[in-house]
C-alpha cells in the first residue's frame, strides 16, 4: 500500500491552528446544528495510525469526551518522560529523528499516516515528509497564536486537488506535494 | 454609493505576499498560457481607487511595464518625501491616521477603494476597515516572507461569500466582514 503522510486540519483565515491563549474555541464558532464532521470520518478510514506531538496530545486528553481514537497514536516528544497510565494502551510515545519515525511506524504495517500538530505538522515539512493537506479554514482572522506553517529552508510546491464547502460556511481545499 | 474597502491578493498557501527576498516569482509558478486575470479586470471594474503602502509602489514602478492602473492611486508613506516626477500625474502621497485618510478619500468621491500592500492591508485591519477580501491562494509553502496578515488586538470575524478555481490550480476565495 503507498505510503502517504497526510494532514487534516483547520486554520484561522490568517493560518492559526490556536488562537493567543491557546483556545481552540473559535473553531466552534460557525453554527453546526447537525455536528457535520467536515470529511473527517471519511480521513479518518483511509488513516492506518496518527503521529501527534505533545501539545496535541495533551490538549485531545483534556477534552471533555472518550479517547477519540481507534486508531494507533504515536505521541512525538523529547520532553514527555511517560504517557499517563490510563491512556498506555490507547499510544506509544516515540521520539528521534521523523524519517527514522516514519520508517518504524511503517515497519509496523501503518501507511497512511495522519500527522497532527502545529510543531509535528512543521517537523515533517522541514523533512519534506508530508504528501497530502486537507485545509479547512475558519473564516476569522484572530491576529495572533499558534501558527499552521512555520520556518522552510526552501520553498514546497503543492498542487491543488479539490475544494469543498461546509455549512456554505467553510471552504476546505485538499493539496498534495509537488515533487519535481 | 455604498463605501467599501476591499482587498485582491494573492498569497501563500502559509500566508506570505512576498518571498524572503522580497520577490514574487512565486506568483508566476503557475503556468497561465492565456494569461488570464484571475478576476482583476472585473474587480478593478467596480473600483474607484487605490489605496498602496510605499513598498507596493516602488514595487509597481519597478515592473517592466507601463504603469498599469487607470484609477487614482493614494501611496499611504510616513517616510516617502515626495512622487517621482514621472508619477506625479498618477499617484497623490497621503500619510496620516487610516480613519481621516479614507474619509479624505471617500470625500473626493471614491467609496469603493482597493487596499493593496501587506503593511497597508495590516493598517486597514487594525482600524477594522476591511469590508471584503477576495484571496487567491498559489499552492506553495514559502517558509518565510512578507505576511498578508498581521497581529490584531482582537479577533475579526469574516464570513464565506463565494469560491472560484482558476486553471484547475489556484483557489480564489471571497470574504466579507462579519460586524455583529
């Protein structure tokens, strides 16, 4: 099976994953009476395993609801010295280098993985190891926070692969590397 | 007429207007054999003036082309002492507080102006005088850069109006200003 990294995420109009105090609640901000899942139920089918960082992971254990996941996690960490009992079953923390990251997590038989979190989605950037993005923009513009995209050496070129809007609210535009 | 500030740009797909060196090559990544205008003539056609920061001037004079706008340009500069003579017929320096400025402008008639320049477009929005934003988005990471956007005391709340693809490759999309 190809071998795919993939992102899914939703950013502000002026590219934050979090707003200045972290919050993630101006993603509720657009009315969503049928809780519409905007294509991540049908992401998530196509996703063998997920590589998050700690932040992302910390941020899902404080949500008010059930481990969310029914797929491998892979939390990525220099800093996270064990994961909390009560979720050793649920991930693996992994840290090192991403190639060697993604080689391991492949040798284990998970393809298409789905990478999350600012500074994760960066790591894999920086090694040109993300193949495709999924972009779901939230039209706000929140002036500051944590952003999406960060700091390259050279310039990726993607190529557009389709767009979608949810709720004639929210445009989501999918993207897959450019490699020449 | 109905006054409204309205930005067309392209940017990034993380958001920059400018390369880290100031180029935009970028923009042209995109092979246009028919050099179609992406919406800029039929926009420019309900515009009555142009609003510019120094940097988009002297970025404008620099092109190898004749100058290209038919509407009266205000180059917005705290340090630009005077106009090129050979612009002098085209272009009026302004400079001064963005709220007196736009009043000074829409009392001359235009009420339909087009914000150009990130500085600029920063400005307006920090004054919450942006009405519409009409952003094409070329699908390359630039990793560093000029930034479309800029930091804001608070959050603005922009709405989905409309979306186009040009060439199969580059997604346009229109907002406007959400003002509860």
């Amino acid at each position: 099976m190809e071998k795919r990294n993939r992102v899914f995420i939703a950013t502000s109009l002026d590219g934050y994953i979090a707003d200045k105090n972290g919050s993630l609640d101006w993603l509720f901000s657009i009315p969503n009476p049928d809780q519409i899942d905007m294509g991540y139920e049908p992401f998530m089918s196509v996703t063998d395993a997920i590589v998050m960082g700690r932040v992302t992971f910390e941020t899902v254990c404080g949500f008010d609801c059930p481990w969310p996941y029914s797929k491998p996690v892979f939390v990525l960490s220099g800093t996270l010295k064990s994961i909390p009992d009560e979720y050793k079953d649920k991930v693996e923390l992994v840290n090192g280098s991403i190639p060697e990251l993604v080689n391991m997590i492949n040798s284990k038989g998970y393809h298409r993985l789905y990478i999350d979190g600012g500074t994760t989605i960066q790591s894999f950037l920086k090694e040109d190891l993300i193949d495709d993005m999924i972009i779901t923009t939230i039209p706000i513009l929140l002036g500051g926070g944590s952003s999406l995209f960060g700091d390259l050496v050279s310039p990726l070129n993607f190529e557009f692969v389709s767009s979608k809007v949810y709720l004639d609210k929210v445009p989501q535009i999918c993207y897959t590397r450019k490699r020449d």
